[in-house]
C-alpha cells in the first residue's frame, strides 16, 4: 500500500519485497501495488524511483490512457480523467514491457501495467475514513506544502471526499475487477 519510508530507502525488507514481486511475477500470479507498492513493483521490474518535480497530496484528476490495454484495464474510463487520491513525493519509471494507464501534469506515471500485474502511484482504495486518518496524522505536511497547486490543505481534502470518492470508486472498481479476473487464470 504507502509508507512514509523511500523505496530507495536501506531497508532490510526492500530487496526481499522486491524478490518476492520478481518471483510471483515470473510465476505469473498477478501482484498489485499502490503509491509505495507500485514503487516496489517498478524497482522489482528494473524501473527507477527518483523524486517527483513536486510533491503531491490530496484530490487531483489524472488522465487515462486510450490504447488497447486502456481500455482493457480502464473500461469507459480509457482516454478520459478520472478523480484519485494522491500522498507522495517520489515517483516511479515505467518499466520494460509495462504500458503506462493513468498520468497527470504532476505525474507522468500514475500507473502501469505488465500483463496481469497492476501497479499504481495514486490511490484508489481510499475511503472517507482513510483521508480522514492521514489529514490528521500528516497534516503538518499537508500544510507545509499547501502553497504548491499539487497539495491540498486537509480540510480541502475533507471536503471533497463526497465529489471525488463516487467518481474513484468507478475507477477502483473497474482496475480491481480486471486485476481479480488475472488471479483466476
């Protein structure tokens, strides 16, 4: 899911996460990651995990691409913006033989896919208790950051969750339902 830590972080549990996504990938079970786990996925992959011009937090659109495994993945969202969540900043490379799905102006990589394998920067799994959660334990750098156009003050992203999160949840639904159907290959 995230983590307030760096993928590129000299953590004892990286290399062995990142073995791991190698492993199931070459095994072809389906792997997921959001925001750090899709940073896992792209190093596991041989993609880089450098810093994001800005840091980006709270509500934003991102664009989804029209190619064929768009619409795959995306349905009727391919090659329109879709409303996510977003608390990151750093982010991913796509990796060899990934195909970029989301991007946004702050963010050319919100997500890839590899075959069945689903890695996002942004989050769709949120629920209003979750922003909730996270205004209140990060909001120092929320508020640190809110001058920039990719940050929301918390009480913005608090407001907002009754606009956004029906529009996400089509969006969550529809990645996870394609993702689901790879696990009964």
């Amino acid at each position: 899911m995230g983590g307030p830590m760096s993928v590129n972080d000299p953590l004892p549990w990286i290399e062995k996460t990142c073995q791991l996504i190698r492993s199931a990938v070459a095994a072809d079970i389906p792997v997921i990651g959001h925001c750090l786990g899709g940073q896992l996925m792209s190093k596991a992959l041989g993609g880089e995990i450098t810093r994001n011009p800005v840091k980006e937090i709270g509500w934003g659109d991102a664009f989804g691409e029209g190619h064929s495994l768009g619409k795959h993945w995306l349905g009727d969202l391919a090659g329109k913006s879709g409303s996510v969540f977003h608390w990151h900043g750093e982010t991913f490379s796509i990796p060899n033989g990934a195909t970029r799905l989301f991007s946004n102006q702050y963010c050319a990589n919100q997500m890839f896919v590899l075959g069945p394998h689903l890695a996002m920067q942004c989050h769709v799994e949120m629920t209003p208790e979750m922003v909730a959660r996270w205004c209140e334990d990060w909001a120092a750098e929320a508020q640190a950051t809110a001058d920039q156009a990719s940050v929301q003050a918390p009480e913005a992203m608090k407001g907002d969750v009754s606009v956004r999160l029906p529009h996400m949840r089509q969006l969550s639904e529809q990645l996870y339902s394609v993702w689901i159907r790879g696990l009964s290959r």
